[in-house]
C-alpha cells in the first residue's frame, strides 16, 4: 500500500473471493464493490466478474465515488 501511496495511486483494486477472504483484506481497508467489475479483453470481448474490493490510497474522494456507486467498475482492457 505505502508503494502504492508514492506512485500516487488514487484506489488499490484487489480481485478475490470476498466470502473467503473479504474480512482478512477488510483489515487493510479495502471494501467489496456493490456490482460486479468489467473490463475488456484484448479480443474486444467485455467481461463481467465479481469478487472485486478497493482500498483508498491518495483520493477518498474516488473510492467513495465507486464505491458507492451503482454501476459496474470498468478495469479498462485486460490481457489475461
């Protein structure tokens, strides 16, 4: 998180199993996204997938933002 701060990263996003692993990733301050994320995959498919948490780094602003939002967290485009 502190490589994160000097970066000047807004939030950290974080992909897990948030029934599993939720609470221990609770401690460190990230929170489980109401919606699931999106993100495109180099085919041009997009994606929806839950299990997404996010952590305030620079802007509580932004994480407050997404965090309370009601539409899907778009990650941009993915190579996986």
């Amino acid at each position: 998180m502190e490589k994160l701060k000097d970066a000047d990263c807004d939030v950290a996003y974080l992909c897990t199993d948030t029934n599993k692993l939720g609470k221990l990733y609770g401690f460190a301050g990230f929170q489980k996204l109401k919606e699931k994320y999106t993100y495109l995959g180099r085919s041009g498919k997009r994606y929806y997938d839950g299990g997404g948490m996010i952590a305030p780094i620079a802007s509580s602003e932004i994480f407050q933002k997404i965090v309370n939002s009601n539409e899907s967290f778009d990650l941009g485009v993915g190579d996986w």
